[in-house]
C-alpha cells in the first residue's frame, strides 16, 4: 500500500513531463496471483521538459523483474528500483526503448486500483492513479501514448479477453491451454485510460451506425445468466451515441464500443477508451429487480461515461486539478441528455436536489474546496460533488450567459482546437471567450473560489410611481484556506408577476436591454439595484429561474408570494422551490413555536393534486418533502436532529390527514396499468401514486399499512414493491418484519436487489436499528470488501438515518469508525468516502459535535492509516 505522503501537490508546480512516451507495447500473462507484465516503451526527451533530469517512473506497490535499454538488460547499478519509483540517472539523449517487467498479484489487490479480481474476473481501474500499480509509467495526464496490448490467459479462465481501441489478432497458443488477444487503440491516450478485462463472461451485442454512417459494434459483458438485463443499458448507449452525434455533432471514433459490468468497483464507472467498465448496479436492470430511479441511474452513467470519449478522453486534461474539464462539462452533457429524453422540469429538480444535498454541504464545511482545487494530498478525495455537480453548474451558468447557440460554437471551437491534447480550464474558457466577444476572467472566479454564495434580495414597490425596486447583495462565506471572498458573476433568471397572473414586461433604466428582453440579470457586483418601472401593483417575484446559478437566495418570499408561485409560475422549477419553500416555512415554524400551521401548503398541494394528471412527475416532486438533510442543511447550527425529525413527521402526518380523500383518490386512479415500462411518463405516475401511499400512511398508519401491504402482494414491479416496503419500514410492527422476509426469500443471491434490503432495514428511524446493522453486517450477503455492500448498509445508516446515526450515546458514530478502520487498509478510498459522511459535523448541536469530534480524533491518532483516510480525517478536524 501507498504510504502516507507528506508532500502537498499543488497546481503552481505544474511543470511538463521531461519525456515523452511517444507508444506503449503492453504484454500481460494474466495469472491470480502471479500476473506478469511487460512494457515496451517508446521514449524521448520532452523538448518542454529539463533536458538534464533523470527518467523517473511512477510505480505503486510494484515488483520489478527486469529492464532493458534498447535491447540490452540493465544491471542492477543502472538504475534504482523501489516499490513506488522506477529511476535511471542516465539514458540516451536520442529517443529509446525501455522495457520493464513487473510482476503483480491481482487476487490480492483489495484496493480495486490497477489490476484486480472481481469474482474470478480480472480487470483494471486506473484512474487516478492506478496504472503506476501495474507497470512503472509516466502516470500523469499529460503524457500521450498509443497503447498496444496483448494479454495472454488461460482460456477456462477468461475465454473473453479485452483492452482499449480495436480487435487486431486472437489465436491458441500451441500446445497449451493458453490463449491470447491483441487490442491496438490508434488514439493518443493518458494512462489513466487504459483497461484490461479477463474473464468467462455472458455478452449482449447490438450495432449502432454512426453519422457518416461506419458500423460499430456494441458489446456488454456481464455475469452468465444475466444478459438479458443489460437490454436497458444498451438501448441508453445507442440514444447516447445518437444524440452526442446531434446536439454536440460528436461521431464515435472506433470500430468497436466494449462495455464490462463487475461488481466489485469504487465508483459508478469508468470511461477507459472503447471500453468502459461499469458498477453493475449502472448496467444490470429488470422490472422485476430495478426501481425506475435505477433505470434512470443506468440510462445517466451510460451517457456519462460514453460522452467522456469527446470530453474527456480526446481532450483530457493537462492536470488532475482540470478534472472538472471533463467531469463537470460531463456531467452537464448526461443531465442535458437525461432532460431530452425525460422531462426537463423533473430532471432539473432532481439535479438542483443532489447538488443541495451533498455540493452545498460540502461547500459550507471543513471539506470545502474550489471547483478547481490549487493544492491536494491525495487526489481520489477530490472526485466529489463540487468537482462534479458544482462544476456542472459552472457550464449551465455560461450557457445561460451567452445563450445557446454561443454556448454551442464554443465547444465547437474547444473540440477543433484541443482534440488530441491535455487541456486546462483556460483553454476551454478560451473558445468561449472567442465564441461571444465576452471577457470571461471575471467568470473564471468560478473555479478557483469556494463556497456557495449567498445572494440577499429586497423588493420595494412604489404604488404612486409604479415602480419596483429590486436590491440585490451577495456574499460568501470564507472556507479553509480562503478567507476573502470577491463577488462572483451570478446570472439571475427573474421573472414579475402581476395582479393577475400576468408576465409584466420588464422596464427598467438599470438593466441592459439584452438583460430586459431575456429575463437574465447579472449580478458581478457586491451589490446592484434594479428599478422596475411601469409595474401595475405589487408584482410577485420568480428568482433564480430553473436554478440559473449555484448560490442560496434569502430570504424566501413570503408565503402568500410562495403560494401564489406555486400556483401560477411559468417556471416549473420555481413551482417545485416554492412548495418546498412552503414545506420548510412549515417545519421550522413548528420549531420556533410548537405549533404546525401548514394551511398554506397543503391547499396549495389539494389544488396541485387536482390537476395532477398534467404532470403527475411534478406533482410527485411538489409533494416530496425535504429530507432529514435538507432541514439540516437550512438549519445550518445547532442541528439536533431529532427535533428535525419531529417536526418534518408531523409535518407529513398533516399533509396525510387533510389531503386524505384526495391522496385516496389519486392512490386508485394511478394504479399500476399492466405491464412494466420503465419510460419517464410511466415513472411519474408511479412516483405520484407511491408519494401519496407514503403520505396516506403518515396521516393514517391502519389504512397506509393495508394498502402498503397490499402493494406489496401485488406490485408487478421493484418500483412499487420498494415503495410499499419502505412505507411498511417507517410503520414498523409484525408486518414490517413479515414484509423484510419475504422479500428477502424472494431475492436471496441478488446482490443488488439485497443491497435495497440492507438499505431500506439500516434507515428504521427507531432505537433499535443500529444493533440491527450490526447484526446485517454478520448477514452471509455482507461483506466489507464490496463497495456496493457498505454502501448500501453503511451509508445508508449514516446519510440516510439522522437520527440513529446522530443518537446521543454515539453508537452511531462509534459504528461508522469501526467500519472505517477496518475498511482502510484493504480499500482506502471506501474508507475515505465513507468518512467524509461527517463533513457537516461543525453543524451539529455541541453534545453530538464533542463525541464526532472525539472519533475523528481517534481515527487521527491511528498509526499506519492510508493516506486518503488521513487526508479526510484532518481536513474534517480543520
Ligand atoms: N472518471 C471516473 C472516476 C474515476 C475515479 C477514480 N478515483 C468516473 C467518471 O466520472 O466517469
Ligand atoms: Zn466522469
């Protein structure tokens, strides 16, 4: 294991790689547990680099076996060979050949980095950092290489063999039960791209033909038995292919398209050239085991990671502080897919609710960073939501900012100009600089500053003058390392409302025309001040429009501008703000007060219900009240989180109770029509009705466990069976524990869909649950080393379980750092990310804050923790 490293990389250092590796002949005689690797290399001096410096390779945990220098074996004195470092002092000043052996143990790498097992497959993971596990390299993005890769195995073994680019040659290996394949990719690639699969795999083929019409051949390998499941993911990757071909007029380059599922992966998936693999739980689905929040994860990471082979791996970045070059402009390009083939309002909402549910936590705490961080320790704690979601933001925001079509001759100009290099944020922002004539380096703050702005607004009307003044002031909070803020370029999407629901014109001398016309302020300032004229009467403000820019808004407006939004915005996103809005007012004055008053939502609710078969995906949203996280977020100190829990039942027990007939009604009228089909109009009309049966049961525990108990009997999907199951979860009882049984007998060996048993059974918000998730942790199905496993169990209890995981006698915490401890010497970035579950911790009331306070410390005060451990550990103590 890589030991703890002292020394901080920062972006200032930057230098460029002193040599070149121009193409890599890769030979692996695949093994369990004695794999060996050769590398040829093909070396020279980088002009850019320091024409004195030694050649210095990366290596991770490595064996050298040998190395030659064109063609003659080095003796031991002419280079220095450690586990982590390949060094010679001297080499040609001409360009030259290196080959290096090494020998690795796949089967014991526990890690999942570099080469590794998942059942009796071998396959790879080399981002970050991976590749330097398998051979000493140049494992940095910023050297390009052709890969060519032969790997030898024995055929019942793995009689499917893969590697990056396309198929060139495969035979027997006379007299043995050996066989071997040869994969040449032609595109220039950064290591961290590379990947190999071994295995005895099951494989779902199809075709796709492309713009200029070439025929590429698809392919998913899965777990035998299991192809049929993989039907939803391959259709996902054809109208993936399709539409970067129309909205971004992005061909496929290759001749074949290889997609790998395994179950045993520390993160979604991972888009090595021509062959991405997968997380199963990205790939695997059927009505019968996935949910349609499932299907909609598939059809998401598919893009994802195939929208990488443009953004991402034909211009990758120069460093990993660019990550967010390909991820954030990635992940803007799936949620642009997913809203094109779903609903855009839904699919906004969902979006806007994860960025607030972990990026604006995490900008607000210890583990604060900006979009593009200047320093790291360990780079694998840097693939979070500010790097993803918030980096996503950032490109929304410019497209709003110069408009669309801009915003599509930029990327235009990013792909002719940058194809084929390692790219940096300036680079990019430099295309759409050119696109628009606008000057971006004000923009550009974006990157480099963290925290979430806060922008404070007041609006004034003048009856007499007919006029409307608008304030606005924004500000951010210092986070570590940061104490100054400037103002960033916040685009506020506005829109007035007049007495009668009218869209006013908007009028106003302080304001472009261009601003005017589009509805689009721009605050760059601390402060601006925007009067409105020819306003009839007190107008009722929409701000922040489809959420045009990352930051908080406050105050919210007052409820009866809420109620009024809710029922006549434009905008279905606002509509959506607005009942949470509601809901929150609701809550938190329960809090203040003890008292619930929530007339004004759930009247706004009955008339949303009674149209809900305009959308019923946005009414289910509307009737989705904020999480446990939620409230503590808005909270922001002196969380105690079963006072928020309290007053959020309550809530929901209110809603149930005066919204009852009209739940009932909508519960009959959108039941289950037949047979499954997972499209987004189907999944709105499930998520209403199964919103409804959560809320009848809040309001009515007898009638909501009947009908509970009947859907699950009868639910002819996993959508609805988890829903009923859940609901049965929060009702507890004989039945509860009858329903958890049989649905374990029913799906026993599924690993995935015994994963949503650990999870719905970790989130029982009673006294009771943390001893039953220690007691699951014994269940033959668990098992630390899968990361799907912890996750579902583990990290359900801690994000998805306030109350448990905060209880007061810290069994919770005390649980959490077991967990972590034992996780960190197999797999550190588990162990890390597990952790980083208490990075809010500042926020909580003093008791819960001394007692996680203490377990960070003792985490801290471990000898021989991994450096990706270490690195969260302190940054969370601050
Ligand atoms: N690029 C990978 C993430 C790799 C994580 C390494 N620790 C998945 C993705 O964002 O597509
Ligand atoms: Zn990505």
């Amino acid at each position: 294991m890589r030991h703890p490293s002292t020394a901080a990389i920062r972006l200032a250092d930057y230098r460029p790689a002193d040599f070149a590796i121009d193409s890599v002949e890769l030979d692996f005689k695949l093994h369990p547990t004695k794999t060996r690797v050769t590398a040829r290399l093909a070396l020279r001096r980088n002009p850019a680099g320091d024409a004195s410096a030694p050649l210095a390779l990366d290596g991770d945990d490595l064996t050298l076996v040998g190395v030659t220098l064109d063609g003659v074996a080095l003796a031991p004195g002419d280079y220095e060979a450690t586990p982590d470092r390949l060094t010679l002092a001297k080499v040609p000043d001409a360009p030259f050949t290196l080959d290096i052996e090494t020998e690795i143990n796949p089967s014991g790498n526990t890690q999942l980095s570099g080469l590794y097992r998942s059942g009796s497959a071998y396959c790879t993971q080399c981002e970050a950092e991976g590749f330097r596990r398998i051979t000493y390299f140049l494992d940095r993005p910023d050297v390009l290489s052709v890969y060519t890769t032969r790997i030898e195995a024995a055929k019942g073994e793995a009689p499917i063999l893969l590697s990056n680019g396309n198929p060139v040659a495969r035979g027997d290996i006379a007299g043995t039960d050996r066989h071997y394949a040869i994969w040449r990719d032609p595109f220039r690639k950064p290591s961290y791209l590379f990947a190999l699969v071994g295995g005895d795999l099951g494989v779902l083929r199809d075709s796709f033909t492309t713009m200029t019409g070439r025929k590429v051949d698809l392919a998913i390998y899965v777990e035998h038995g299991k192809e049929a499941r993989a039907g939803y993911a391959m259709d996902a990757l054809k109208r993936s292919m399709r539409w970067d071909e129309e909205k971004f007029g992005r061909e496929y380059d290759l001749d074949v398209f290889n997609i790998v599922a395994v179950s045993d992966f520390n993160m979604g998936a991972m888009e090595n050239k021509g062959l991405n693999i997968f997380n199963d739980k990205y790939v695997l689905a059927s009505a019968d085991t996935a949910t349609d929040g499932d299907y909609a994860g598939i059809e998401g990471v598919i893009a994802h990671e195939y929208f990488h082979n443009w953004t991402g791996n034909r211009i990758t970045c120069r460093d990993w502080f660019q990550l967010c070059l390909k991820e954030g402009l990635t992940v803007f390009r799936d949620q642009e897919f997913s809203a094109d083939m779903r609903s855009r309002a839904v699919e906004r909402i969902g979006d806007v609710r994860g960025l607030r549910l972990a990026q604006f936590p995490e900008d607000a705490g210890p583990l604060a960073h900006p979009v593009r961080p200047d320093v790291y320790q360990e780079i694998n704690n840097f693939y979070t939501a500010t790097v993803y979601e918030k980096g996503a933001e950032i490109i929304r925001m410019l497209r709003v900012l110069i408009g669309e079509e801009t915003f599509r001759r930029g990327m235009d100009l990013y792909f002719e100009r940058f194809d084929g290099t390692a790219a940096t944020v300036e680079d990019f922002l430099s295309c759409f600089a050119a696109a628009s004539g606008r000057d971006l380096k004000h923009f550009a703050l974006w990157y480099s500053q963290a925290g979430t702005p806060v922008v404070t607004t007041a609006g004034d009307y003048d009856a007499a003058a007919k006029t409307f003044t608008l304030k606005f002031q924004q500000e951010t909070a210092p986070t570590p390392g940061q104490s100054e803020k400037k103002p960033v370029v916040i685009p506020i999407a506005l829109a007035l409302f007049g007495e009668n629901g009218q869209k006013l014109d908007l009028v106003s001398d302080d304001a472009t025309p261009t601003e005017l016309a589009r509805g689009l302020i721009e605050l760059d300032a601390a402060e601006r001040v925007i009067k409105f004229r020819e306003v009839p009467s007190r107008p009722v403000v929409s701000l922040l429009r489809g959420f045009s820019a990352p930051v908080r808004l406050e105050p919210a407006p007052a409820n009866e501008d809420l109620e009024r939004l809710l029922a006549l915005d434009d905008d279905p996103f606002n509509r959506w703000q607005a009942a949470q809005g509601l809901a929150l007012r609701a809550i938190f004055g329960r809090l203040e007060t003890g008292a619930l008053d929530a007339k004004g939502l759930t009247e706004a609710l009955r008339s949303l219900l009674a149209k809900a078969e305009d959308d019923p995906a946005l009414v289910a949203q509307a009737l989705s009240l904020p999480s446990d996280i939620d409230l503590a977020r808005e909270k922001a100190s002196d969380v105690d989180p079963d006072v928020l829990f309290d007053a959020r039942m309550a809530l929901r027990a209110e809603i149930g109770r005066s919204l009852g007939a009209e739940l009932e009604a909508i519960y009959a009228r959108f039941a289950d029509e037949g047979a499954y089909a997972p499209d987004a109009a189907s999944a709105g009309r499930r998520a209403l009705r199964n919103v409804a049966l959560d809320l009848l049961a809040a309001g009515d525990c007898e009638k909501g466990r009947a009908l509970a108990m009947a859907q699950f009997e009868a639910a002819g999907n996993m959508t609805d069976r988890l829903a009923a199951l859940a609901t049965l979860a929060l009702l507890g009882g004989h039945a509860r524990e009858e329903a958890f049984a049989r649905f374990y007998a029913q799906y026993a060996g599924d690993a995935l869909v015994i994963d949503k048993w650990f999870s719905l059974q970790a989130m029982i918000p009673e006294a009771a649950t943390t001893q039953r998730v220690l007691s699951l942790m014994s269940h033959r199905e668990f098992s630390l080393a899968n990361p799907n496993r912890v996750r579902a169990l583990i990290g359900a209890f801690a994000n998805g379980n306030l109350t448990r995981f905060h209880a007061l006698d810290g069994s919770g915490y005390d649980l959490l750092t077991s967990v972590v401890l034992q996780v960190d010497p197999k797999n550190p970035q588990l162990a890390a990310r597990l952790l980083s579950t208490l990075r809010s911790w500042r926020t909580m009331e003093s008791r819960r804050r001394d007692l996680i306070e203490a377990r960070l410390k003792h985490i801290v005060a471990q000898e021989n923790l991994s450096a990706d451990l270490r690195d969260i550990a302190t940054r969370a103590l601050g």
